[in-house]
C-alpha cells in the first residue's frame, strides 16, 4: 500500500490497480456464457477507472464518560465507542471508498440490470481490496499484535448511522474528506460513493466484532455470533 500524507491525516492506495489471477476469475465467473465478453469488457474499463483509497489517522483518546470518548479531541458520541476506546493510547479512525471515479463509471450502466449488479460487485472488489491492504498496513506498520477490529457507524444500534457527522469530523471535516477522496454523505448520513465505509479501528487484548451486538442472524456476512 502507498501511503501519503495529507496534512496531520493519511492516504493509503493500492501500489497497483490490478486483478490477481484467482479474483478475476471469481469475478469473470459472475458472467453467463453468452455475456463473457461484455463483463471482461466492464472488469478492463473498471481497473483503469478504479481508485480506491483509504483515508485514515493515527489519533489518540482523551477523556470519557459512558456516553463519550474524545479522539483527537473530538467528540464521539457512542456508548460502545466509549467502552471500547476509553483508556487506549491509539485508535485508527478511516473512511474507505471504492472511488468517484469508480462510481462514475458505474453510472453509464444505470438501466441494465445484469450490468447493474456487475459494477456493483466490481466496485464492492477494489472497496475490499484497498481494506485488506490497509488493515495489513496498520499490523505491520504500528506492531499490532492483538486482535485488529473496528467499530462502524450505523452498524449497530448503539452507534447509530448519525455516527458519521463525528467520524468525519475525526478526519478534518466533511469539506476535507470530499477534498481528499471524494466521499460525501447525505442528510440520511448516507456516503457518497455507495461503496464507501467509515469507523474507527483498533488493537483488542480480546476478539470482538460488531456482528456480536447485530439482531440479524441470517445476516449473509455476518463474521461472529451474536453475544445474547
């Protein structure tokens, strides 16, 4: 991963914006046989439009109470985010995006269900990989030998969506996000590339995933059982 710096904050981005072999195939896949020439058609124009990036800080956490934790002085207003980050000396809020690029290119294929639903898949790939890549610079860059998890705005009840008015907050403010990597998010506190997730990563002494505090058990992607 490439990383740059942008102020007091972080830019990470693929070193190259490429297919390994077996992603290509799994994503080739996805065609019927009579349309593999239009999906390889997608995936070539998606790798040259593909800009996936984190943006990211090293920050650290002040003083709390059960409601409250400030990081970086600014304050987050979740009573899991509190639990879980009160008292630690370092955390990594980010913001993920596929890319407005990316999104861009998505759009001429409004209208055309099946190729629809291959861009979206396209752009939820390189949103994963630029993650994987950036969740590997955090372990081996900061010496993380605990369990690396995040917490994520409006992924579970007691950090509700409306989480990220503080997240980009955290990260300079929600012109210098839209600045930095094109990512907005709407009055609904939807973000803008849909391909987009925020939260604030960090090390845990145990294993803990949102999906423990999550009410849907037939969630497809759920990671970890639900804590009763």
């Amino acid at each position: 991963m490439k990383i740059t710096s942008v102020g007091s904050f972080l830019l990470g981005t693929l070193e190259e914006v490429n297919y390994p072999e077996k992603d290509y195939e799994r994503l080739a896949a996805m065609a019927p046989e009579d349309y593999t020439e239009e999906l390889e058609e997608m995936l070539e124009e998606a790798r040259c439009a593909a800009q996936p990036v984190v943006l990211f800080g090293v920050c650290t956490t002040g003083k709390q109470d059960e409601q409250v934790v400030y990081v970086n002085d600014v304050p987050v207003r979740s009573a899991l985010a509190a639990e879980k980050l009160g008292g630690r000396n370092r955390c990594f809020p980010y913001i993920g995006t596929c890319g407005k690029s990316l999104e861009d290119w998505s759009g001429k294929y409004k209208g055309d269900p099946l190729a629809e639903y291959w861009a979206d898949e396209i752009k939820k790939y390189f949103l994963g990989r630029v993650l994987v890549e950036f969740r590997t610079h955090l372990k081996e860059s900061y010496h993380l030998g605990g369990h690396l998890t995040a917490l994520n705005p409006g992924s579970i009840n007691s950090w509700p969506i409306s989480g990220q008015e503080d997240l980009f907050a955290v990260l300079g403010g929600r012109e210098f996000v839209e600045e930095q990597i094109g990512v907005i998010y709407t009055d609904s506190y939807l973000m803008l590339p849909s391909k987009s997730v925020s939260g604030i990563s960090f090390e845990s002494e145990v294993f803990y995933e949102n999906c423990q505090y999550c009410p849907l058990d037939k969630c497809p992607n759920r990671r970890a059982a639900r804590i009763s």
